[in-house]
C-alpha cells in the first residue's frame, strides 16, 4: 500500500472512531428524567460517561485534521490544472467549515460536565441545566462530513492526473544527433590510407 492509501486508511479509522464516540456520547448523556432537586433546592446529575466520549471524539477529530494538514502541505504550492485546484478549493473550504462547527459542538457540549448545582428559574420554575439533546449526534456527523471532505482535498490536490503523464518533454539543449547522410562502407580502408600519407609526408 502506497504513502495515500496508508493516510486515507488512518483518517478513516480516526472518522469510525470519532463517530462511535460521538453517538455513544449522545445515547449516554444526562436525560431530564435522571435530574432530580433535592431537598435543598440543588440539581443533583447522575454520573455519564458522555463527557468523556465527547472529548475523545473532538481529540479523534483534531489527530486527523493534524495528518491531513501535515500529509497535504500548501495548497498553493500545488500547480494543478485549473479544474483540479478549484475541486481542492471547494473540498477545502467545506473540510474547514465542518471541521470547526463540529469541534465547536463537540467541545462545547464535553465542556459541559452537568455539575451545575444551582437550578434555573424560568417563569416561576426551576429547571436544571442540560446538554442540548443532539449536541454530540450533530457533532459527530459534522466531523465525519469533515474528513470525507478532507480526504477528497487530500487526494484531489495529490493525484497524479493527466496532465503530469503527458507533461512535455523537458528541453534536452541545442544539441542534435544526427546520422551521416552517406555512410562509409569501409572506415577501416580510410584509416589505412590516411595512415599511409602522414608516413610519406
């Protein structure tokens, strides 16, 4: 396996991760019915593995984003044709976008470790807070949108297309080979004679 199936193989393995992490984070996270006030009017929260899940996830996301980056280097370093930098472009600006919405998302909702001791009054009412519900789910699709995009940018701007296997030929210089237009039949008879006549000379 060459240098881009073995990236495209890790950053996919990295996305499988991400995306378990990211929907194990989701089934797991604190429900409204677990949350209970207690006699002293604090939120008492369950112990949930979401946050955890949530951190690997945005961990898992950030490894792959580092490999790609790294593996891919400039993009305008690369002298494509003009089709094949604008497909890049495209698959870059969508990588980035996606990568930061999930991040965001990811980490905002893992950040939030459900320790909030103090209710939250709301028209008379109190309520404790929550991780919104599909947080970590939107999250994890976002990151894994993200690496496939990755991917098709790292691929699309590393390719060998067309173009490279009919490149023209570079200049050899000005010197030219060339056969003579008569050939002699019997050099080694023109030697001899030449021979010949620097002796009587």
């Amino acid at each position: 396996m060459d240098k881009k199936g073995i990236i495209c193989l890790v950053v996919i393995l990295l996305g499988i991760i991400l995306a378990i992490t990211g929907f194990a984070a989701e089934a797991t996270r604190v429900k409204r019915s677990q949350v209970h006030l207690d006699d002293s009017g604090e939120c008492t929260y369950p112990k949930s593995p979401s946050h955890v899940l949530g951190l690997t996830s945005a961990l898992m996301l950030l490894i792959a984003k580092m490999i790609l980056n790294f593996s891919t280097g400039c993009l305008c370093c690369k002298r494509r044709t003009d089709q094949s930098q604008k497909c890049a472009l495209i698959f870059y600006i969508i990588y980035w976008i996606t990568s930061i919405l999930a991040l965001t998302l990811l980490l905002n909702a893992a950040a939030f470790r459900a320790q909030h001791s103090e209710p939250t009054v709301m028209n008379g009412w109190e309520y404790c807070s929550l991780v919104g519900a599909g947080l970590f789910a939107c999250g994890a699709v976002l990151a894994v949108v993200s690496l496939i995009f990755g991917i098709l940018y790292y691929l699309t701007l590393n390719s060998k297309g067309k173009e490279d296997a009919n490149a023209p030929v570079p200049n050899q210089g000005d010197i030219t080979m060339a056969q003579p237009q008569f050939p002699l039949e019997n050099p080694d008879s023109v030697n001899e004679d030449a021979k010949n006549k620097q002796q009587f000379s």
